[in-house]
C-alpha cells in the first residue's frame, strides 16, 4: 500500500498558506501577484516530488507524471476568494502532491479562477477545449473591471498555449475539498463520499411598474416594482419547501432597484435568483413553480414580471467505481464516521466528469464556515482524509 507522508501533506498546506496570508486565511484573487507567487512555489513542489511541471495560458498548473500509467488526474485550485480561507482549493491540489510523492502515478493539476474572478470555470474549461478566445476577450474581473486580457498580460501569460487535456491518459480525476456546509461536523462524522455535484439554475426576474413621488401617489395608485419583488420572493419561500427535495437550497443573490432613492417608488425592479439540487426532476418541478407564481402574480399585481433563464447546468454524478473505492478506505480508516453526500457547491470535477469518471471526497469544515478567512479544518481530519484518498486511489488504479 502506498505511503503517504502526513507531516508533509500538512507542512505543505501551512507553507501555502503564508502566501497572501490574511489573518488566519488568505487573501490570493486570480492572477494576482500573491496567486502567481503560489503558482510558482507549487511548481517547485511539484518538482521535488518527481512530476514535470508547467503554466498554460490561462494559468493552469500542471504537473506531470513521467512514469508509465494508468495514471490518475488529481487536483483542484489554488487562487482564493477575496480574504478568504486557506483549504478552500488548495487542500485537493496539495492531495495531489502529497500522492505523488507516496509514488502513484498521478497528474496534479492546479485550475485557474475556479472562484470566477474573471468567468465561469475558465481554468478547467480550457483543459477541455470549450473556453473560445473570443470569450476571453470579453471577461472582465467582476471586482475591478480589469479584462482578462490585461491581467493575462500582466502575469506574464499572454501568448502561452492553452492545449487541451487528453482523456485517454486517464482511468479517473480525484479531488478532496472541504465540505463548505455543516452536515459532516453536525452528525460527529469525519469524511464525505461525494455522489455528485448539484445543478444550478439560475433566473432574472424583471419588473416593470411605474416610477413615481413617493409623497403625493396614494397606495391605491402605485405600480410598485419593489413591492411586487418582495412579495414573489416571499410567495416562493412559501411554496417551494413542498416540492423541494431534501437536499435543495434556494437563493435570492441579487435585487436592484431603480432608481434607488429613498422618495422615489422604483419603476423597475431586476431580481437575480437561483436554485440547486443534484435531481433533474426537482429542479423542472422547481422552474415550473416559479413560471406559475410569475404568471399568477402578472394576473393579481399591477406590476409585469418577465422570467428569464440564464442558465442551467447539468448535475453531475460521480463515478460508482471510484465512489465505492474512496467508501472502502473511508470504512477503513474510519468506520462509522463517514457518510455519502451530495456536493451543493460547484467544483472543477464537475467539468472533469464530462470527458473522464471524476469523483471527490469530502473534509468536515469547523462550523461549515468557508469564503471567509477563519475558514478551517482539524488537522487530524486532514491526515485522516489525505490516507483515505491514497488508499482508494491505489485501490482504484488496481482494479
């Protein structure tokens, strides 16, 4: 069975951690210096360790086995969200490094702005062929308004190849993450088998009312978009707990009025709203929900809603194999303390799912805290999951 250095694994996440540190967590955003230092300080790691290392056009850190296969993909992301915490991304690349160094035939691969700085999984959409240039000329940083050209150019990027992943090298893609939630610290457990990764539908809603004096327009008379927003989101909350699935969860992440001020009753209200859950059926059962609400509320308001979709992505289960390999070194090595789950975040396996099996694994995080820099995890957890993931890993590699 293969060794895998705990000391180290830990050693190597702290060391990473001193890099854009932030009180106890990191401050690291896409192509930032700090993140371009910790691109580099993990090339170097990736050479002690015996894999071939380099940085694509897009900042993709990939380091290479040179031995023969099969070999496995393992990775995740190092850039951080802003002021955020240190495992966060981090934490499953690190896995990759500390495998290889235990002598399995692993590729780690470090994936850019898995956080969306600049877009939407660019890192590891690139790695698949589906990131156009055309698309890179038009994202922006969504803090800043920096484009991503000028960032690419500023960390010395531009022009580099951004070349595609080959599947075929490939019998899976392996990726521990935190939990970012509560269920594994709530029930006492210490590991999380992943079943898949949830889909996320995500809506606008606009409403057009009228903009008037919000002194001299009696309520008899008002055509009031902020009202009619607050009144559907309130309407949804009632009505979607009795279709939901167990596991679904529902956000409102953004409402702009307009104009905005204190006297003036908004003419227009823009909502931004999306849902999630790994089931297909829930997530159709949950739009034709809210296109019943919007169209009811269009009957009985003096408002007009207009539903769009601007997104739906598909969930993406992991692979039965590799789950039951990463369950058999869980009962291994803590029997009793670990749990199948879904993911109710998004992660780069999602997109390694579409073109090889892709499965992750799951540490409890202190008070389901994370994107915040007092994110954290029990050290002990982390060895214990680090030795789960190189067991199913071998075990996988075997079968």
């Amino acid at each position: 069975m293969a060794q895998v250095d705990t000391e180290r694994f830990l050693k190597d996440l702290n060391e990473l951690r001193k890099i854009g540190a932030y009180k106890t967590g990191v401050h690291r955003p896409t192509f930032s210096p700090e993140d371009m230092e910790s691109r580099r300080w993990l090339m170097d790691r990736m050479r002690e360790v015996g894999l071939e290392p380099s940085m694509d056009g897009i900042g993709n850190v990939f380091g290479r086995h040179p031995g023969p296969g099969p070999h496995l993909l393992v990775g995740s992301h190092i850039e951080s969200q802003n002021q955020a915490g240190w495992l966060d991304g981090a934490l499953g690349v690190m896995a990759g490094v500390a495998l290889a160094r235990a002598g399995l035939p692993v590729d780690v691969v470090a994936f850019a702005d898995e956080e969306g700085h600049y877009g939407s999984f660019i890192g590891s959409r690139s790695l698949l062929g589906i990131l156009e240039d055309s698309e890179i000329d038009g994202l922006k940083n969504r803090y800043h308004g920096k484009p991503l050209r000028e960032a690419l150019r500023e960390a010395g990027l531009e022009g580099l190849p951004r070349p595609k992943l080959d599947p075929s090298r490939y019998k899976g893609f392996f990726e521990m993450h935190i939990e970012q939630g509560t269920q594994l610290e709530s029930q006492g457990l210490r590991a999380g088998v992943v079943t898949g990764i949830v889909a996320i539908w995500q809506f606008r809603l606009v409403i057009e009312g009228m903009q008037d004096h919000a002194g001299g327009t009696t309520m008899a008379e008002r055509k009031d978009a902020g009202l009619t927003a607050v009144r559907l989101l309130a309407r949804v909350d009632r009505e979607f707990p009795m279709i939901c699935g167990p596991r679904t969860v529902w956000t409102c992440g953004r409402i702009a009025l307009d104009p905005g001020a204190p006297s003036i009753i908004p003419g227009r209200a823009e909502v931004l709203f999306q849902f999630r859950d790994i089931d297909v059926p829930t997530l159709e059962r949950l739009e034709e929900c809210l296109t019943r609400i919007v169209q009811e509320m269009n009957r009985t308001e003096r408002t007009t809603t207009t539903l769009e979709a601007m997104s739906r992505s598909k969930p993406a289960p992991c692979d039965p194999a590799m789950q039951a390999a990463l369950a058999e070194a869980a009962t291994k090595h803590a029997n009793g303390q670990w749990q199948h789950m879904p993911s109710g975040a998004g992660h780069d396996a999602q997109y390694m799912a579409r073109i090889m099996p892709a499965a992750m694994l799951f540490t409890p995080s202190i008070g389901g805290i994370s994107h915040h820099w007092s994110e954290d995890t029990k050290e002990e957890d982390l060895a214990l999951n680090i030795r789960i993931m190189a067991d199913a890993a071998e075990a996988y590699l075997r079968g």
